[in-house]
C-alpha cells in the first residue's frame, strides 16, 4: 500500500498543477496518469494544435510576403515537416515538465486510477492512499451517435496526425476547434466548410465578435453555414457525404467532428464511492469539493469553460486550500478566454448581451476598429476591440478580434478582475505604435474623452 498526503487522478494541466503546488508547500503527492504527465492539452489539444496554427500563419505570411515588398516563391507545405515541427515542440516541454516533476519528488504511477472510497484509488491491483483525493482525469472528443468513425471521419485526436492535407474538409461544429481547425487548413490550401447548429460562429463570444469573424473568414474563402443541421453522413468512394435538414447535401475528403468535449469520468467508480455526478459532470461546491469531502475535482470533468488555465488555476487553487491555506475561489467570468483562429479572439468578463441583461439599460459599448491603428495598418491586419461597461462605469467585458490579441488579453482581465473603472483606466499609457493602443482608445472614449474615435 502507498500512501501520501495528496493522490491525484490525471496529469494534465489541473492535475500537474496541482501536484506541483502541492509539493511546494510541503505535501507528499502521488500523481496517477495513465498515459503521459501534461495530458491533452501538451499531447493533443493546445500545444501541438498552436503549433500548426503558427505554420500556417508562417504559410499566410510567405503567400502574402509581395504585399510588404518581399519577394518569397511559396511552394505549398510539407506534411512531415508539420508533424516533425509539432512534435519536436510537445516532446520538449513534456521533457521539461516531466524534469520538473521529478526534481520535486512527486511520485507518478502510470496506470488507469478508480476510485474505491473516500481517501483510496486502485490501480492496477494496488490500493493507493491519501488524505485528499483530486480528480483531474479531463475530457474527451464527443462523437454524436448519429455518426460512425471511420478513416475520413475524425475527432481533433485524429485530426493532428493526418500525414496528409486533406484537399477539402466539412468541419462540424463553429466553435473554438472547430474555427481553429478551419482557420489552419485554410491556410495549408483546404477547402473548408463549417457547419454549425446554431445561428452563429463562436456562439460563446459576443455576438459583433462572431459577426466580424464570418465576414473575415469569408475573404478567407472559409464558407459558414450556420443555423444548418446535420442527419445523416456517409462515406464511400473515397469521400464522405453530409445530408443537412434543409435537405442541402455537402462532400468532402474527410470530416472533422469538433461539437464538443465530454468529461472522462467513467469507470472512475466515481457513484459507487458517492461523488455526485451531473449529466457526466462532477457536481462541486466553490471550494471544489465534491459531495465526499475528502475529493475535489477540477477541470473539465466540472463542467463550464474547458481551458487548460482554468484547470491550472483550480489545481493551484485546491493545493492550496489542501494546505492549509485560504486562496481566493476561481470565477470563470475572469478567466481569459482565447480562439487561436486568423483572426485570433480574446476575451473576459460579460458579452453585451449578458451584461444588459444582469444591468439594464445603463449599459454603454464601444468598439473601436483595428483599421484606424497603426499598428494594424503596418501589420496589413483587420479587427475591432469592443468594451463593455456597466452602469457605474466599471468594466464588465472586453472582446477582441485581429491578429495576436490573445496577447492583449492581460491588461483586459486584470481591469475585469481588479473591478477598475473605464475613466482610471483611460489614463493608462499604452505603447505607440502597439496594437494595445486600441484598447487605450477605447477606453477613452467611453470615458467620453477619445483621441482618435469619433462616432
């Protein structure tokens, strides 16, 4: 039997987190993963998809090099290339990471964990312990039940090991995967169509910034086809079929299947040891703890935003608390969220919507445009910076859409977060010529002082 103060089911982004700030304060921690430590987010989520997004920004880039004065013959992409440039990148950082948590001592045990009582895991055969217990063993790729996986249709998994670039592709779903996926193939040459349920791209974001978003993947030639449907898929002669219900009929060489993740939360024994599920999802109070109260959980097997900071930021959260000390609760509301598409997203707080509905009326937006900074202009880069604020003039939202915005997102959740008001917040000097300056604009101009804003 071994024991430790703290034993954790998964070594992604939460679980690793959670580990390592365990161990820095003092506690003896088991680590159970049963693939690599880093999870999906360093094997087959945020890194390795980052990657590619670069490449194809570096393809963007050489195709477009005339524009800027540059003469480069662009000759297409290298399939091998890619994977070798994505791998070499997750390879690195998983052995810096796996360095890191040998030097701090964390015992990490390769093998699928179960839950088998309040302060016990099993693992193949042997009965780990620990006064608290972490679930962190993340999510999954959904595959609605209506489509049959085969060799041209695919979930993101699958998706970054194709040794070829598929010439065209219909990509099911608009959200984040999906418009990353989109943005990257596009760019490599694929013809790219989306189809989405709901009226809109990126429906979690703001509405003007889903609006923008389709109008610049339309000059990318990405076509949107929303509010549409799917019933049926077919895969034959060497194409896949989709049959929308509005009786519309698409082909491509593969489908991509981004509608979703699901939380890893079965055969855990999580109801047997009387962890309180919801729909798949761990139910938890704001301390994290679930219904046992020595396990926590955090992640995406917690439901609401599936990020890999959020999952950071819950294990630095739950260590701590395991310690002894008194941390402040994550809210989702403050956490920056970021699609890596061309153009880039960014945003925290409320969308206008939600904040008129949570204020009234007393609501004011401003939205100032990418086309009238300089930096932009010098970038030859389209995209808008909208500010929400609330009836007592504090920030309640910034959305960002342009190229490198999740950059921006910093200054953006420290004045969501730190409760700071628009007029304080336009006195701040921003670097000339940045593309930062626009959220400086913005913000002057709801506080009713705009320098280059009119209208």
């Amino acid at each position: 039997m071994s024991t430790a103060d703290v034993v954790i089911l998964g070594g992604g982004p939460g679980g690793y987190a959670a580990a390592i700030r365990a161990s820095q304060l003092g506690l003896s921690v088991i680590l159970i993963d049963e693939a690599q430590v880093g999870g999906t987010c360093l094997h087959r989520g945020c890194i390795p998809t980052k990657a590619l997004l670069h490449a194809a920004d570096v393809a963007d880039t050489a195709r477009t090099a005339a524009q800027f004065g540059v003469n480069v013959a662009f000759h297409g992409v290298d399939p091998e290339k890619l994977h070798d440039f994505k791998n070499t990148v997750v390879a690195r950082l998983h052995k810096g990471l796996a360095g890191l948590i040998d030097t701090l001592g964390i015992t990490v045990v390769n093998g699928r964990g179960r839950l088998t009582g309040p302060t016990t895991v099993e693992v193949g055969g042997t009965t780990i312990t620990g006064e608290s217990i972490v679930l962190a063993t993340g999510s999954a790729p959904k595959l609605p039940g209506l489509i049959a996986p085969s060799d041209r249709v695919l979930t993101s998994d699958q998706a970054l090991e194709l040794e070829t670039i598929p010439e065209s592709a219909i990509i099911l779903g608009g959200g984040v995967i999906g418009v990353e996926f989109a943005s990257l193939w596009a760019s490599f040459g694929t013809k790219v169509t989306i189809v989405e349920a709901l009226p809109r791209l990126v429906p979690n974001e703001d509405a003007a910034i889903s609006t923008y978003l389709e109008r610049l993947f339309r000059r990318r030639r990405i076509t949107a086809k929303t509010g549409a449907r799917l019933t049926a898929v077919a895969t034959d002669r060497g194409e896949v079929r989709v049959a929308l219900e509005s009786g519309e009929e698409l082909s491509a060489d593969v489908l991509l299947v981004a509608v979703g993740r699901s939380p890893r939360t079965g055969d855990l024994g999580l109801a047997e040891a009387g962890v309180a599920l919801d729909r798949g999802f761990v139910v938890t109070d704001d301390a994290q703890r679930t219904s046992v109260p020595t396990v926590y959980a955090i992640g995406d097997i917690v439901g609401g935003l599936q990020l890999a900071h959020r999952a950071f930021q819950q294990g630095i959260f739950v260590a701590e608390q395991i310690a002894g000390r008194n941390p402040e609760p994550v809210a989702d509301l403050g956490i920056p969220r970021v699609t890596y598409c061309n153009p880039e997203i960014a945003s925290v707080g409320l969308t206008e919507e939600a904040a008129r509905e949570r204020y009234g009326d007393g609501v004011e937006t401003v939205t100032y445009d990418l086309a009238g900074n300089g930096r932009s202009q010098i970038l030859k880069a389209s995209g808008a910076i909208k500010l929400v604020v609330d009836p007592a003039g504090t920030v309640a939202g910034v959305h960002m859409i342009g190229h490198g915005v999740s950059e921006l997102i910093g200054e953006a959740q420290m004045l969501y977060n730190l409760g700071v008001k628009a007029e304080e917040a336009a006195r701040f000097v921003h670097a000339h010529p940045t593309q930062n300056e626009a959220l400086g604009e913005a913000l002057m101009a709801v506080s009713g002082a705009p320098l280059h804003l009119h209208g």
